[in-house]
C-alpha cells in the first residue's frame, strides 16, 4: 500500500457553516430516508447533531437508533442521570412526527462480569439488511463512549464496504459536536487495572506467537489528563518503539507543549521517547490524523521488512475527532493490508465525572462523509 492509494486521501468534512451548507444542500437534492443513530448519554451535544439537521429541511424518512449503554449501578455516570433523561426528552420532541425511536440495548458486561460492550455492539448491527429502507446513515458519537463508537462504526463501515461490491451506495455519515473544552472537561472514573485491545481490531494478530519476534511500534493519540492510562497501556503493550502524536495545530495554540509538559517524565525521562518520534496532526481534522499514522506505520513497515515487519499499537486518548482518526487508519489496515498488524489498545473505564468551571463553552459541529457516493468510482 503506497501513500498515493490511501482509501481516504481525498476526504469530505465540513464543520460551522460548512455543516449547514452541506446538509441543506443535500437533503434538498432529492429525497433521503435517514438513519440517526445516538448515543443515549449524559453529555448535553447529544441532540446537537440531529436538531440541525432536522431543521435543514428535506423530504424522507428521519429514523433513530437510540443506543442505550447502562454502565452498572457502581458507575459515577449515574450521577447524571437527569441529564440523560433530559437529553431522550429532547430527542422524542424533535424526531415527533417526523420518524420513529428504535431502542438499542448494548450489554456492557457478561454474566461474570467482564466488559463486552465492545463485542455486543458490533453484533447489535448484524446485517446490512436492516438499512435497506435508509439512504443514509447518520452515526453521532457525541454522546458515545469510545469503547463503543470505534467498533460501532468498523462494523457499519464493514457492511457498507459488503454492499458496495454488490453495487449498492449507501452513505455513512458520522456527527460530532466538538468542543476540546468540555472534552477536556469529561474525566473517566474507575479505570481497569490493564489495558486491552478493543474487539474487532486485530488483537489476536498482535498477541500471537507466530509474530512474536516482530518489533512493536506504540502510536499513542495524546490528550490532556490520561497518565494513568498511558502508563497502563506501555505496560500492556510493551512497544520497542513509541511514537506519540501531538494536535498541531490546534485552537489552543499551546496545546501540544501543555500536554508534553503534562507526559514529560514518563515519556522522556522514564520510556526514553526520542523527540525525533513525535507526530504532528491538526486537531480539528480527523483525516489529517488518519495520513499522518498511515504514513507512519507504512514507513515502519518497509524500514522492518528485513525483521519480518512490525506490530503496531495505537491508543485514541484525545478528543472524538482525533480518536476518529485512529479508527480510521485501524480500519483500513485491518482490512485491506493483513501483512500489516494494527490493534487499538484500550483502558476501559466504569464511567465519567465532568468538571465545570461555570462558563459554557462554545461547540462546533462536525460532519464526516466515510463512504458511499462521494467515493463512488
């Protein structure tokens, strides 16, 4: 795979008034039956995504997937709970009349007690057939957690890839209303004691014997306020190689600097990471931070093809549309290059806080075409 035939190198995103000019736009061109599916959290962007859009006009049908995570009574989201009620308020007066709520009940733990939100929501969504209605399907991860947006999208991402071959075209569409304030402002409480890698990326590859004797490169996307997670994952992984990737540029100018400032005794004086390694990748741009890892771990593969190839780990600790990112160049290599051996390495957490300082921090909405017609031949 060479730089030039990345699936996503020619890219659709538009954000602020782009946002509007494209939705109007498009449901405007003829008529859409659309699929939304939410997230129903706490986190108050929830019905931030689906409100605009619905505004924007069009005719067709306007359906809901509601997805519906319950993190156990112990969870220090609990504490939210009015907000979430709030939020599925919200969201019934705004699809009234124009479509119906489907409730999508994603088991986070197993009867013994392990975590398989993962794995329950990638089969929630089983075939391709259940979209045959829809146009268009509109995934908000604002609301969601990463554990379960990631392998969400992979495998919607996967259908779709399945229907193409078959000539179909449906669009896959992802939603976030960004704001790296309040994600900054989102703690998660209650980390496991390990990291994992998450279901459906390429776990078994990367812990098999058979590649063993390959070297293992670490592609941490860094956010603010993950020590504990950065430490648990080195140990987890265990990489030869870590090569951070910083947002650059980003709003706040020094963001990159306060978050190496933040890691800089574990990353430089502990893990020995040589400043050479660091990334660079536009905060606000998904797809930016999807090229820069392919090229990244494309170079690595070709400088260790003598040792076999490598394995590399990646690990989303920043905000959604960087995670996005990740998710992106996970998938690609996971699919379309088995001789290159990616996983997502992951903390998993029993839920959130959020800290407020009083103000309310403005949000931008995101749009992220991933597939369909844009890309058709």
């Amino acid at each position: 795979m060479s730089p030039d035939s990345l699936r996503w190198r020619d890219y659709f995103l538009r954000d602020g008034e782009g946002f509007d000019e494209f939705w109007r736009a498009f449901l405007a061109e003829r008529k859409r039956n659309l699929l939304f599916v939410l997230g129903h959290g706490f986190d108050a962007r929830m019905c931030d995504g689906i409100e605009r859009v619905l505004n924007l006009g069009g005719e067709g049908t306007r359906d809901v997937a509601l997805i519906a995570f319950d993190e156990g009574a112990e969870s220090p989201s609990q504490i939210y709970l009015a907000q979430r009620t709030a939020n599925g308020e919200r969201l019934e007066k705004l699809v009234q009349g124009r479509g119906t709520i489907g409730h999508r009940d994603i088991k986070m733990f197993s009867d013994d007690n392990r975590r398989i939100g993962a794995r329950s929501i990638a089969q929630e969504f089983a075939s391709s057939a259940e979209f045959r209605s829809y146009t268009d399907v509109v995934v908000d991860i604002s609301a969601l957690p990463r554990s379960l947006y990631m392998p969400l999208l992979a495998k919607l991402l996967a259908l779709f890839d399945g229907e193409a071959k078959g000539g179909e075209k449906r669009n896959l569409h992802v939603i976030v209303s960004h704001s790296p304030t309040i994600d900054g402002a989102i703690v998660e409480e209650g980390l496991e004691e390990s990291a994992s890698y998450l279901f459906g990326f390429a776990a078994a590859a990367l812990e098999s014997e058979s590649t063993s004797g390959q070297p293992k490169i670490w592609i941490p996307v860094l956010g603010k306020r993950q020590p504990a997670q950065l430490e648990r994952i080195n140990q987890f992984v265990m990489p030869d190689e870590i090569c951070p990737l910083l947002p650059s540029p980003a709003r706040d100018p020094r963001e990159g600097d306060s978050i190496m400032i933040e890691y800089r005794e574990l990353l430089f004086d502990q893990l020995r990471v040589e400043p050479r390694n660091i990334i660079y990748a536009a905060e606000s741009n998904p797809f930016e931070v999807y090229r820069q890892l392919m090229r990244s771990i494309l170079h690595y593969d070709r400088a260790l093809k003598p040792l076999g190839g490598c394995k590399v780990a990646l690990s989303a600790m920043s905000s959604k549309l960087a995670s996005m990112g990740v998710l992106l160049a996970a998938y690609e290599l996971g699919r379309r290059d088995p001789k290159v051996t990616v996983g997502v390495a992951h903390v998993e957490s029993q839920g959130y806080r959020v800290e407020s300082n009083g103000t309310a921090p403005s949000t931008t909405l995101f749009t992220m075409w991933l597939s369909g017609e844009c890309y058709a031949a």
